[in-house]
C-alpha cells in the first residue's frame, strides 16, 4: 500500500485514511496485538514517505504523534469490541451446543425402563451424549450410587456424599459440578458430573435426572398399591369361600349339639362337653359370619338394609343376646334419650355393638364394669363402650382397625382373630360414619362409634 502510494503520488489524507482501514482489519479479525504493531509501522511509513521533508524521518513531528495515538486508539476499541464478539459467539455456540444435548436426552429419558433403576441408565446417556469425562448418579430411594468413566478410589461415593452434605457446587479447576436432585417430595439422589458443562446445561440435566428417579420410583409405588390391591382381592375371594364352606358343616354342628342338649339324659361330664361343643359352634359361626361381612363389605357388595332403629331397645336386644350373657350383670347403660332413633342397617349396627361389647369383656380387668353411652351429638349419634383394664399405645390406636393386626402385648394372652374391628371399622364407613378410641390411665379405654342422624328423634 506504502508503494502505491508513493509511486501514485497518493495525499497525506487519503493514504492515513488507508492506513487506518488496516489497523481495523487488523484489530477485527487478528487482534490488539498485531493492530499495535501495524500503527506503529503505519506512522512509521507516513512520517518517512508521505510528510516533508520526504524520505527522512521527522520524529518531532506532532502530526506522527496524533497519528500513532489514534490508531493505537482504533486497535484498542475495535481489539476489545472484536474479541467480546467473539466471545459471545463462541459462548452462544457452546450453549447451543448444550441446548441440542439436553433436548437429546430429554427425548431418550422418555424412553427409559423404569421398571429397571434408572441410574444406570441415566449415567450412560450423559457420559455418552455430553461426551463428558465422568459421571456419578446417587439414588437416594435405592440407595444405589452409578457410575462412567475414569473415577479415583477417593471419589467413588463422590455423589452419595454430596447429596448427605448438600454441598451442590461447581469447581471451575477440576471443571466438576455437583448438584442436588429435587422432587416434589424431597432430595431423591445426586448427580456429580467431570466435563465441561455450562451451570444452565448442569441445572437441566439434574432436573431431567430427578424426573426420571421419580417417575421410577412413582411406578413402583403404582405397582406395589397394584399388587396390594390384588392381593387384598384374593384374600377376600379367598375368605369369602373359605367361609361358605366352613359355614354348612358348622350349622350341622350347631344343629348336633343344641340336639343333645334337648334330648337331655346326659351325664355332667356329658354335658359340660357338648355344652362346650355348642359355644365354640356358635362362636366359629359368628366368626364365618364376620369373614363373609368383611369380604362384602371390603367389595362393596354389600346392600344396606336401613330402618329407623331405637338405640335403647338395640343395645337391650344385643345384651340380651349369647355375647354378652357372661358380662351382662356388670354393664351399665346410659342413654339419654329413651326415644333416640337413627336410621341404619340394624344388622350391622348390632354387629358393632357386640364386638365393642365383646372386646371390652376380654381386655377389661375382672369384675370391673363396662359403660355403655348413647347420646345425640349435633347431627350425629355418638355410642362409646368404656371398659377398665389394660390401655392401648398411641401408636396402635389406628392400627387396631387394620384386619388380623393384634396389640403385641396381648396378642398371646388373649384370644382372637384380629377381624371383628377391621369389620367394624368397614360397617361404620359403610353408614358414612366413622370410629375411633381412646385410651389412657384415667379413662382407661373407651372405644367410639359415630354416626349422622338421619332420621328425626320419635315422638
């Protein structure tokens, strides 16, 4: 340029404003530099060339001074804006890059087995896709650490320890970044990944990390209520035929033995037994007729027969009854209305009643009394059976409602089954009521029965 424009015979303007085209050139696409340099070689060829005296070099000259400054000053401001341009799209071209392997996985996420656990499956596809140099993933509900790629013997519960500690974090010099796997439920794991990765790009893949572990883990939950659920169908297929087949021979039983005893003409020892033949008859009856109630009640089978029943003269008809005869001389009733009517299946409700009286027989202390209270509460009638005796922990109170769950205290010292409150439990549901106990030193134990008044008090 400095030749053809000396032979050109070329003005001082013209060839500066050449001069400064180069050093931006330069500054854009090489940098400060080598734009610097250039300035300098540019004043350089001016002052020696193109400004008098020619071909001499006039160092004193401000002109050379002014020249140098503003092309140092063009490298500068073009240099930086050039090299943040670049910058920014190398960063762009880096995210992008990011964005295009996140939206990879998130389609092969989609696809995962999640009958299997997905750690491994997941550490596989980040260390393949993201081509990163490892990959740690802690299942927190199994807990099961997976892992890809090259990890020293100390980093090898790297991801457990970092989702104990919560020390979620991103080390630039090692270019390791950790990070907490959330759920709706919690922390389900942690992801530790060894590569260059952007916090955004990090940020996804661990929420991609914990969907996968929670849908997993929502499958099993869905699987196991599944299995549970045809388990529970089974048993109560299971009871239900169980019953009806035991029930036949029992009644011929029943019907053998109530013979006997009114044909009469039996020795003491004689008839001690059959009597004793006769009572557990009677209380294996009870007991089928409590299996076939719960199989109905747990299918929604079962029909309500509801009518206006008299609580005072039920709780009368169901101490009158062969339940209660052993304890019927130390039960104290109180019932506040004489007219008290709700309308319910008097079946179930009678039902109820004997295994709250039957229950406060067993687990009362002798020769102590057992209340019985029925009274209008609001919208409801409320019936408590209050006995003395041993109490009921906290922690059982709920479960003694749960079919065949007995008190570990006395499930060996007195005899049961474990259904008739699991059976009451569903009858009071079944009437949209619902029960409930309560039990401690001062009260001792007072089992409760809740349920809406629909019917309006007799006259």
């Amino acid at each position: 340029m400095t030749y053809c424009g000396f032979i050109l015979q070329a003005n001082l303007t013209t060839i500066s404003s050449l001069y400064l085209l180069v050093v931006v050139a330069l500054a854009s696409f090489c940098g400060f530099w080598q734009a610097s340099l250039t300035s300098l070689v540019a004043v350089g060829c001016l002052d020696y060339f193109f400004m008098p005296p020619l071909l001499r070099f006039n160092v004193s000259d401000p002109r050379d001074w002014v020249t140098l400054g503003t092309f140092e000053a063009t490298a500068l401001v073009i240099g930086r804006l050039s090299t943040r341009e670049i910058r920014s799209t190398k960063e762009a071209a880096f995210h992008r890059s990011g964005m295009e392997k996140l939206y990879e996985l998130s389609g092969h996420s989609l696809l995962l087995d999640l009958r299997q656990p997905p750690g491994p499956q997941l550490a596989v596809l980040i260390y393949r896709i993201f081509d990163v140099s490892g990959v740690a993933l802690f299942d927190r509900g199994l807990g099961r650490e997976d892992r890809m790629g090259d990890w020293p013997a100390d980093e090898q519960h790297l991801a457990q320890e970092c989702c104990l500690r919560d020390a979620a974090q991103d080390d630039w010099e090692t270019e390791t970044s950790r990070r907490i796997l959330q759920a709706g439920s919690g922390p389900v794991g942690a992801l530790v990944v060894r590569g260059k990765l952007s916090p955004l790009v990090m940020d996804s893949l661990a929420s991609l990390s914990a969907i996968a572990i929670d849908r997993h883990q929502s499958l099993k939950k869905e699987e196991k209520a599944d299995a549970a659920r045809k388990g529970e169908e089974l048993r109560a297929a299971v009871m239900d035929a169980l019953a009806h087949e035991i029930k036949q021979p029992l009644t011929t039983v029943q019907a053998a033995s109530s013979g006997l005893l009114e044909l009469g003409g039996l020795t003491e020892t004689q008839l001690d037994l059959v009597t004793m033949i006769d009572d557990e008859a009677v209380r294996l009856n009870e007991l089928c007729t409590r299996l076939l109630l719960t199989a109905k009640l747990e299918s929604a089978q079962v029909v309500l027969k509801t009518d206006e029943v008299n609580v005072r003269e039920l709780v009368t008809e169901v101490l009158n009854g062969r339940s209660a005869e052993r304890v019927r001389n130390r039960i104290e009733v109180v019932v506040e209305e004489p007219a008290l009517t709700v309308r319910v299946d008097r079946a179930l409700l009678a039902m109820i009643l004997t295994q709250y009286i039957d229950n406060a027989r067993k687990y009362s202390t002798p020769d102590t009394p057992i209340e019985i209270e029925a009274r209008r509460s609001h919208t409801e009638l409320l019936i408590s059976v209050r006995n003395f005796g041993s109490t009921i922990r906290v922690e059982d109170r709920e479960r003694i409602f749960d079919r065949f769950y007995r008190v570990p205290e006395t499930e060996h010292s007195v005899p049961g089954t474990g259904i008739g409150l699991s059976v009451v439990k569903k009858a009071a549901e079944a009437h949209h009521g619902h029960v409930w106990v309560i039990s401690n030193e001062k009260e001792e134990t007072t089992f409760f029965l809740s349920l809406p008044i629909v019917g309006r008090r007799a006259p």
